[in-house]
C-alpha cells in the first residue's frame, strides 16, 4: 500500500520530465530526420560528382568542335588559295596556326 500512495505521489513529477532526446522528437520545430538527412547529403555528393562528369564532357565536346572547325577552315582556305588564279601555295612551315606572323601571307604572287 505504501508503495502505491509513493508513487501517486511521485505520478505528478513524471510529467515534469524531459524526454531523453529532446532534439529527435519529431513533434517539435526543427525535428531533423537523420536518415532523411543523410540520405540528402549522398544524394548532393552524387550531384556534385554527376555535375563534374557532365562539364568534362562538355568541355570535350567544345574542344572536339573547335578541332572540327579550325580543320575546315583550313581546308577552305586552302580551297581558296588553289582557285585563285596564278597563285601558289607556299607550305606553312607552322602547321600549328592560320597564319605564323601578323601580315604574313603564304600566297605567292
């Protein structure tokens, strides 16, 4: 009996307790899922390695377009020279640009 009347006693104090974890419980604001939450986090890592992959192939992709280009304008430069009449194509000692120094030509005349 002494038991009981000790712990209606004691019963209005229970109340009064905090819960263990304060910070986890999901009816407060602010309640953070860390499952969730760290779900979130991997899935960023994923975007971020996924958004590197995509620019190297674009800057790929652009680099093989320039090579594309810079090889057909040499092509119809070449084209041009040829029509042109009397004129003779020097062979450019820099193969590496259009034209080796500015005001240079390689079109004999």
């Amino acid at each position: 009996m002494k038991k009981i009347v000790l712990l209606a006693a004691l019963l209005p104090f229970a109340a009064l307790a905090q819960p263990l974890n304060p910070t986890n419980n999901p009816n407060q604001p602010g309640y953070t899922n860390r499952s969730q939450q760290r779900m979130q986090n991997e899935m960023q890592s994923q975007q971020i390695q996924q958004k590197g992959m995509l620019n190297q192939q674009l800057q790929n992709q652009t680099r093989q377009q320039q090579q594309q280009l810079h090889s057909q304008l040499q092509g119809q430069q070449l084209q041009i020279q040829r029509a042109q009449p009397g004129g003779q194509m020097v062979p450019n000692s820099n193969p590496g640009t259009l034209n080796s120094q500015p005001g240079s030509s390689n079109i004999r005349r």
